[in-house]
C-alpha cells in the first residue's frame, strides 16, 4: 500500500539535503575564486609599482644630482660689488613678481646708475625641480614674455657692439631692443635669458645707449660673464674662467 505521507517526508528531507548541498558548493566555489582575485590585485599593484618605478627613473636623468647640494639663491644674485662705482641697490633682494611661475624658489635684485636713473641693472634668478621644467619655463613662459613685450620701436637683435655668448649655459639668449619711454624718449633695452640646468637667470640691462657715460657694452659683458661664473660654480661645472680665483 503506498504511503504519500511518507513519500512526502522523504521528498521534503531529499530536496532540503540538496538545498544544502548546493549552498555549500556555491560556498566552496566563491571560496576558491577568492585567492583568484586577491592575485589579480596583487598582481596589478605590483605592475603599478614597476611603472612607477620606471617613470621615476626617466625622470631621474633630468633631476638634480644627490649628490650636488643646491646652494643659497642669494649667494648667486649679482652683487652691488660687481658693478663699477656710483651704483646703489633700490629694490632686492626680493621674490620676483610673476615671472618664474612654478619655480621651486626665485629672487631678484635691481641695480640703478645715480647720475643717470634712467640707467637699470636687474638680475631675476628661478630655480626650478630640475632641468627639463628649467627648459620648458626658458622656452615656452618666460622666453615668450621677456622677448614678447609690446611698445618696442624694433625687433629683437644681438647688438654688434655686445656680441657675448655663454659657453657654459645650455642656452643662452642676448637680445636688444628699444622700448618706447613717455616725452617722446626712448631706451635700449637688453635682455640675456639664460638656463643653466634648473635655473633660469634673466639679466636686463636698461639704458640711453651702450657708453662709458651710463653702461658701457664692457661693463655689461662683465656683468654676463660674473653671472655665468656663479652659475657654473652652482651646478658644478668647470671652465677655464671659473677655476681662476
């Protein structure tokens, strides 16, 4: 004779051990594809590191040398002291006003002639985190602004007279031009733009005319070659000029 209930009860007791047979090997299945993804995560912060790694060291070649301690900004500003008498200090040194946008550090110092205030030396030194920001600030910010201004009565060029070029700067810049003043005068302007590495140095030389009675074109030379003799001993380079005392 057949039992329904009893058929029933062993229905019921076979679909719950199968219920629970099925949720264990759902457990045991999401337990195995654990380690899985625990290495795939690992993996992929391992491979984050390594190119991390290797884009540090792409840029290592541009960064200061460790072993090269940068020296103070102010030590290599030109100093009243290189500059021939009746000179004086009117402005610096200070930090320099938007001129050296994402420069680590950056100082300036202005020079005027007393019997002639029209007669201005300013030096503008930045330092930057390494050469290759130095050269994208030289050549795409700064250069554009320096050799870009408006109210010029001519074009930038290297004036005859003034025909300096560093030896030691990775690039270099010397340029003229005269700039219109108010009353109907006017003023030579001249401009040396230099990199040297992680710095970029601006030395502007303002003036009637290259002569003995404001600045004249040996006087502005010397001040090019100090500039490059103090820059040459910051990076750590040497040149025949630097070595001597």
């Amino acid at each position: 004779m057949w039992d329904s209930s009893a058929a029933k009860y062993n229905a019921s007791r076979d679909g719950a051990r199968w219920s629970l047979l099925r949720g264990r090997r759902r457990d045991l299945k999401q337990h195995c594809t654990l380690p899985r993804t625990s290495r795939a995560i690992q993996l992929a912060v391992v491979v984050v590191a390594i190119a991390s790694i290797i884009a540090g060291c792409g840029d290592s070649s541009r960064s200061v040398p460790k072993s090269r301690t940068a020296p103070a900004l102010k030590e290599l500003l030109l100093g009243l002291e290189v500059l021939p008498p009746g000179w004086y200090v009117s402005q610096g040194p200070e930090p320099s006003t938007g001129i050296f946008g994402g420069s680590m550090e950056n100082l300036n110092v202005r020079f005027v002639l007393a019997r002639a205030k029209s007669t201005i030396v300013m030096h503008d030194l930045g330092r930057y985190r390494n050469s290759g920001v130095a050269e994208t600030a030289y050549t795409f910010d700064i250069g554009k602004w320096v050799y870009g201004k408006a109210g010029l009565l001519g074009p930038w060029t290297a004036p005859a007279e003034l025909s300096y070029t560093s030896s030691v700067a990775d690039r270099f810049r010397l340029a003229c031009a005269t700039e219109k003043l108010e009353e109907n005068s006017s003023r030579l302007q001249c401009i040396a733009l230099a990199q040297y590495e992680e710095y970029v140095s601006i030395l502007w030389i303002l003036t009637p005319q290259l002569s003995p009675d404001y600045i004249s074109a040996t006087e502005c030379e010397t001040l090019l070659r100090e500039v490059d003799r103090r820059m040459t001993r910051a990076i750590g380079k040497s040149t025949p000029e630097t070595n001597q005392p």
